[in-house]
C-alpha cells in the first residue's frame, strides 16, 4: 500500500489556488484642490482591440473596472464643469491592480488634457510579491528549446535547487514534456519547497495531478506575459506553499500579425567527434502564428468585436543513442551446447567455461560434454530467448571483452506537434466570453535491444473559457473555467511482436502478453502483462464564479471556487508485470554459485530462481470547495487596506477502484 500513501501526500500536500489571467483598474477622480469628484464617467479602453467599459465614479470618487485582458489601455474621465481628463497606460500587467489617480481640471468638455502613465512605482492596491516577466523579455532572449520556465530564473527570490522528481525533461506524469536536452527550470521561490509551485494558463490550472510541472507546454510566442507570484493578499487567491506561475496568451485584436520561425540543430554544422566519424544530431523546430479580427467576407466583419489567435508548433528530433554492449546467447549455447560458453571463470591464467549440472539428480551430476541434451531443453523458454534476445552481431575480442558480443547503437527519435487556437468576443458592452484551447501531441521511440523499443506518447491538453456580464456600473460577475488532462501511454514492445511467444503456448499470470526474463549474465528483456503497455493520465478540472461590487470607498468581491482533481493508473488494460529470473544456482553444482551454473543453462532447463508477479491499477479523485469574501477598502487614495475571509474544504480522496497485487 505505500504506492497509495505516496500518491495521497502528493496529492493533497499543494493547495489549489484560483488566479486570475486578467487585470484591474481602480483609483479615485479628484480636482485640482483633491477633492473627490463623485459622477464622473471613467470609460476605460483596450486600445488594441477598441473594446471599452464604462463605470460611474461613487460618493467617494472611487471607480473599479475589473476582469481586463493584459494589454494597453487608455482611462477617460468626464464631469461636467471639467476638462475631459485621458490616461494612457502603456501595459496592464497579469493579475495587475492598477490604482490610477486621475486628476481633473476646470474646464468645457470639448477640452483634453492627455496624460501617459509610466505606471505605479510603488504598488499601492496590494502587497502581493511577484514580478511580471513582459513580452519582450518572453520573446526575445534565445532559449533552449523554447521552454518558458528557463525565464522562471529571473524572478527576484528564484533559487535555482530542485527537490521535485520532475526537474528534468522526459515522458510521465511526473517528468515535463520538451523537447529533449532543452532547458528546464523549476526553482524554489522565496525558498520554498518547488515541489509545491503552481501553474495556470489564461487562469485555468495548468498543473500535473503529482508533480510540479506543467500538463501543456505553452508555445512561447502564444505568450502574452507571465507571473511568477510569491504571496498573495487577496482572499480570492488561496494559499501555495510555493510560486504560482501564472501565464497568459495572446488575444487577437484589430490589426492582424503574424509571425513564423525555424530553429535548426544539425551535427552537419558542428566539428565532427574525433575518431568516430559519427554526425548524428537533426533537430528542427518550426511553428507559426496568426491573431487579429474574425472577418469572413460578405458575411462578417469582426472589428472591435471578435478576435482569434491561432498557432502551431512543431518539433522533429532524431539523434544517435550512445552506442553500448550487451552479452547474448550464442547460437550453441541455445541448441544447449555450453562447452564454449562466454560465461567462464579463471584456472589459473586459463578462462575455463562455467560447468552446468542437472539439478534433478540427487547428488547433481554434471552435463556430459557441458552439454544440455535436446530433449530436457524447455521448448517455450527457448523459443522466447530466440524470439526477442538480440543475436551476436560483434566481436568483443576487439575491445578486450570478449562477453560483449552484442552492439546496440539505434537513434532517438522524438516529434511533437502542438496546436493554439483562442476567440476573445465582445457580444455586447455588458458581456464578453474568451475560449482557448492547447494540445500536444508528443511522441518518442528508442531503442533498448536491437529487437525492442521503447514506444512512448503523450496527449497534453488544456481547454479555459471565461464570460464576465456588467449588472450596472457597480456590480459585475464572471465565471471561469479549466481542464488539463494529462494522457500517457508506454509501449515497451518487441519488434517480432508478441504473438509468437503466444503461439508457443507461453502466457502471463494476469493477461496474454510477455513476461521478463532476467537472466544472470545475460541482457536483460523487460515485458509486461497489459500486453507490454504502461496507461496512466492525470485531469484536473477547475470553475469559479465572482461577483465584485463597488460600494463608496469599498471594492467587495465575493465567490466560490472548485477543482476537481484526478489520477489513474492502468485506465485501459492492467498495468501488470511478470518477472521470471533465471540465476547460476539452478544449473551449478548446488553450493558453488560461481565457478558452475549458467543463468542461460537454468532458463533452458526451464527453472527460475524466483517468479513475482504484480498488478497496479487505481483512479484516484478529490475534490476542493474555497468560498471567500474580500474588501479592499480604499482608505485614502493611495492608501488601500485588504481584508477577507477564505476556506479550503478538501473532501476526503475518493478511491473508484484499487488493485495492487504482488505476489513472489
């Protein structure tokens, strides 16, 4: 049962956190004296998309815009008796609140005065700790494999010390999909444990159901700009012992751009090895994307309403695996012929082959000839060795090590193929809706014998939609919602295939499939019982709903959050596994284990030191409930107290089904 308790601790060891992938604009309209200017009309404008809101300043001046996707703005602010008043604001960051002081003068309406903000210096809404790494930074330092979480390294309090089992590119729920030998980074954050940071993409959660990595791998020009948060004070957000890496994509807007890109690595271009006279390395990675107004001709025009962004991404990597030396049976040693075995041990200077004995006689008696007579060899077990342990292919003599006789050298082969799709619709001044959707589909095959390979792929997908409805000018509502899942499937199948062995009458405990057969100085071949697959995937599922409400000096917000997160393991045929080893003690002379006996010898006499057999098959869930209510309570213009109230109720884990046999 330890597997469960594990899976139960890392499941519930990180809190969810609900963050939100848009920004907010608040502050006060006073005049020249500093008095508040209550009525006034504060319109505020995406000035890449022409989408705008309009609130009411109240009693107290103050006004509150909230739910803006990050990007460039500009604040107008009309009252009678004043000259209109317009603020442009270069950037509203990611989960940004923005308290801007306008400032207006005596005066008609038909007179503006315009002014550029260059942002707040010091952050007067929250206390939050985080730093907002912009798109030129996103965009434009190179990096290896375009993997976003190397810019991660740039936030202030980022150590570069990992504890977590995903720190390292690779296949499974707890490695981090990329393409290979790129650059990972998971640092702990104000000295946390990394194991406990926190990924959301466009405010879904983005994070594996046991690691502390991403579920999709977001293509880095589809980015908009990222957060790497530290602490929070808003009760909307709940508590991560770690970072939370909060990342937003493009929206589309009125104007189309597009962009496409090719990254090449080839060994052609490198200094070839000395002596080796091996170029083996081919990586490409390729993509485009596209964003601006739905227009279809004669039909619809999209301006200042409906946007799109599409993108792709692919990678295609082949390099030559680092070639290594195996020992395998001999085409005499499997006829049951031992006399001139590679397994031997030293008389004196002289290396004398390992002599076999039947272990039916009481006392054993020696083979005649080191010599397994045909009719005690067992036919399936020989027939498995033949069907997938590799056949002599080198001359170890030629290297000193006359065990190895087997070459194993194969390539690496790894693509993936990711696509972006994201509408952002404005159906009406008091209703907008965004959809975004990002899959990969990832693949990897290597080489483990000259006979067998790993097949590996991955399925990452996460889907976000929002829809955010104005009552009034002081009263909002939005709604949200996420799902990663995490698919991965492992194949670790022969290239005969596994219907021979069958043929051959041999079966596993727990399915028809091939068992392992680890065999004492022999390469070993891994099998498994679903046949030869390894099924596993990890989902989450995240909604929330929001209401804000601005009433005189106070910013109220209140909702309620739920996730539902889940992981299974052998969802389609058991994940099983049967091991059959094979050890010098059956054929040896009963009490020299080393100098008689052949691990190969005992396997053709069909008799395993040990058998195990196992089967591990679970669907693990639980859910999490977080209601709260927040105030920030504009005391003075450019001082804000924040106060609220939250609860994490986690439901006990449910346990759907659980199978762990291990018997031996």
């Amino acid at each position: 049962m330890l597997c469960l308790v594990a899976l139960l601790v890392v499941l519930g060891g990180r809190e969810a956190r609900a963050q939100s992938s848009t920004g907010q604009i608040l502050g006060t309209v006073v005049d020249t004296t500093g008095a508040v200017v209550p009525g006034a009309t504060v319109t505020v404008t995406n000035t890449a998309t022409n989408v705008s809101q309009s609130v009411i300043t109240t009693g107290a001046g103050g006004y509150f815009v909230p739910q803006l996707i990050p990007g460039p703005y500009s604040i107008k602010v009309e009252a009678s008796g004043f000259a209109t008043s317009v603020v442009n604001v270069d950037a509203l960051q990611v989960n940004q609140a923005l308290n801007e002081i306008v400032t207006l003068k005596l005066g008609s309406a038909s007179e503006t005065v315009e002014v550029t903000s260059s942002g707040e210096v010091l952050q007067t809404a929250s206390s939050e700790v985080g730093v907002v790494v912009d798109p030129e930074q996103v965009h434009d330092i190179p990096l290896n494999g375009r993997n976003f979480t190397t810019l991660l390294t740039l936030a202030p309090g980022a150590g570069p010390v990992s504890t977590a089992q995903s720190s390292s590119i690779g296949f499974g729920p707890i490695s981090s999909v990329g393409i290979p030998g790129s650059s990972l980074a998971q640092p702990a954050l104000q000295g946390q444990w990394n194991r406990m940071n926190f990924y959301t993409l466009d405010g879904a959660i983005n994070s594996a159901a046991i690691s502390s990595s991403y579920v999709v791998l977001p293509m880095i020009d589809s980015i908009q700009e990222f957060k790497v948060q530290s602490h929070s004070d808003n009760a909307e957000f709940g508590g991560v012992l770690g970072g939370v890496v909060n990342v937003t994509t493009k929206p589309g807007g009125n104007a189309f751009h597009g962009s496409t890109w090719e990254y090449v690595r080839n060994s052609a271009f490198d200094a070839n090895v000395a002596y080796t006279n091996v170029n083996g390395l081919h990586q490409n990675q390729f993509g485009g994307l596209v964003d601006g107004p739905v227009r279809i001709p004669r039909l619809y025009n999209g301006k200042d309403r409906t946007f799109f962004t599409f993108g792709y991404e692919g990678w295609r990597y082949n390099s030559n695996n680092s070639a290594h030396y195996d020992t395998v049976p001999t085409d005499a040693e499997l006829s049951g012929d031992f006399s001139n075995s590679l397994l031997t041990h030293n008389v004196g200077t002289t290396a004398v082959p390992n002599v076999i004995y039947d272990p039916t006689q009481a006392p054993r008696t020696a083979f005649s000839g080191n010599t397994i007579p045909s009719g005690r060899i067992d036919a399936t077990a020989q027939k498995y060795v033949k069907t997938y342990f590799d056949s002599p292919n080198f001359n170890g003599a030629t290297i000193g090590n006359v065990r190895a006789n087997d070459l194993i050298a194969g390539s690496l082969t790894n693509n993936d193929d990711t696509y972006h799709v994201r509408i952002d619709e404005t159906v009406n001044q008091n209703n907008s809706i965004f959809f975004r959707y990002t899959r990969m589909t990832y693949m990897d095959v290597s080489p483990d014998t000259n006979k067998m390979s790993s097949n590996a792929a991955e399925h990452p997908v996460n889907y976000a939609a929002g829809f955010a409805h104005t009552f009034t000018s002081n009263l909002l509502a939005d709604l949200h919602f996420g799902y990663a899942k995490l698919n991965y499937l492992q194949a670790d199948l022969p290239n005969p295939g596994i219907s021979t062995i069958q043929a051959a009458g041999f079966s596993s405990l727990f399915n028809p499939g091939y068992p392992s057969f680890s065999i004492s100085g022999q390469s070993g071949i891994a099998g498994s019982d679903s046949p030869g697959t390894l099924d596993r995937y990890a989902k989450n599922f995240s909604a929330s709903g929001n209401v804000s409400y601005l009433r005189g000096k106070h910013e109220l917000r209140a909702g309620m959050q739920f996730m539902f997160v889940g992981y299974a393991n052998g969802t389609g045929a058991t994940t099983g596994n049967t091991v059959y080893d094979f050890w010098n003690n059956q054929s040896s002379n009963g009490t020299d284990t080393t100098d008689t006996g052949n691990g190969l010898a005992s396997t053709l006499l069909g008799y395993p030191a040990e058998l195990s057999s196992s089967v591990q098959r679970f669907n693990l869930k639980y859910r999490v409930y977080a209601p709260y209510v927040q105030d920030r309570w504009k005391l003075l213009p450019r001082l804000v107290v924040n106060f609220g109230l939250r609860v994490d109720y986690f439901r006990e884990p449910l346990l759907k089904f659980f199978t762990c046999i291990e018997l031996g």
